[in-house]
C-alpha cells in the first residue's frame, strides 16, 4: 500500500448478517455468456444444475441481446448412466464439461458386454467446490461483481451481498451468529485480516463504483 494513501477507520462493531453464502443467490450479478452485457440470474429453486431432464430452477435472459438459458453452463464432469436395452447390463459415460456450452442431454456410450451402441440420458453434472474466476452457483456464468487481488478473488453474488460484506470487513469487532454455518465464517483469512482492510475495502469499493 503507497505510503500517501489514506487510512480506513474500522467501524466499531458489525454482526454479520444469518444465513450462509447461499442466502445471499436468489438473484446473482452476472455478464451474458453471449454479449458481456450486465445482467441477473434469478434463482427459483436451489442452487445446482440445470439438465434438460429437470425442471427449471433458474434463469437468465440478457436484456441487451435476449440470450436466455436454464442449463447448467460451467465446468464441470457430464455423468450419464443406464441399463442395455439389448443385454440389461449396466453402460456408463463420462465426459468434461467445457464452459460456456449448453450440456448435451444424452452422451453415446457401447455396451461392454454385447457390443452395441446406447444412448446414454445425462443424469447429473458433477463441479469442482471452487472456480477460478469465480461463477454463478445457479448456472455457472461469469459473476460480474469481482476483482483479483494479490491474495486472491474479491466477489459477492449481488449489491446486498457486496454491502454485507464491506460492513462485515470494515468492523473492528466482529460476531458470526452460527458458528460455521454462517457465510462469514468461510471467508478466506486474507479478507478478514486486520493487516488487510485497507486493501479489502478499497477492492470492494471498486466494484461498488
């Protein structure tokens, strides 16, 4: 930090808001997969994804260009699984998700045992706990709320989420109601150290500009 920069005064005392990081995804900040223009997931169900075969538990329509989607669209492992219709025994595919793509709703696959070809209905798409920018949870799209640090990603799912966490960060004294079930409690000790909220909080109000 340059020597010329002010000093943020910690506010004095902030409990944070109940409710763990998921509380926070019922509409989440993202940039159309088609455009990069600004624009929302709004989350009608749980977190996870989407497959053609179930129903729809989230959504983004792009207001700029119309794009809209329901499947899942980040990384991940396309698992697909079914019994032969020939010979009953169980076939089985996997397959790499890219990013960006719509998951295919069936993956081709041959049956060990008779030799023939079956179509495998895609049954659940496997992701990694974490990514790198970090993505939406509903549908895997770029969050639009975020920034790189020298310790590492800075994002909130939305405005209310960002100002929670400015509020949490910018306190002296802090209470996590939950214990660590809250979200507070699963943040990254690099944004929660006192020798970093300086640096925290002026991320943060970049993104909040």
């Amino acid at each position: 930090m340059a020597h010329d920069e002010p000093c943020i005064r910690p506010a004095h005392r902030h409990t944070a808001r109940r409710g763990d990081l998921h509380s926070f995804a019922h509409k989440v900040e993202v940039l159309c997969p088609r455009c990069g223009s600004p624009g929302s997931v709004r989350n009608h169900d749980r977190p996870g994804p989407v497959l053609a075969t179930a129903g729809e538990r989230a959504s983004f329509t792009c207001g700029q260009c119309a794009y809209r989607t329901t499947q899942w669209m980040g990384p991940g492992t396309l698992v697909a699984s079914r019994r032969c219709p020939w010979c009953g025994d169980r076939v089985e595919a996997t397959r790499p998700h890219r990013v960006g793509t719509t998951p295919p709703s069936a993956l081709p696959a041959r049956c060990q045992r008779c030799d023939r070809d079956v179509s495998l209905d895609v049954e659940l798409v496997l992701r990694g706990p974490a990514w790198e920018p970090p993505l939406d949870p509903h549908l895997g799209l770029e969050l639009r709320l975020k920034t790189e640090t020298r310790h590492g990603w800075l994002w909130a799912y939305n405005r209310d989420h960002l100002r929670e966490l400015r509020a949490f960060v910018a306190a002296a004294v802090r209470s996590v109601p939950g214990g660590n079930t809250n979200w507070a409690s699963r943040l990254p000790s690099w944004i929660t150290a006192a020798k970093n909220r300086d640096e925290v909080l002026r991320a943060i109000d970049r993104l909040n500009g």
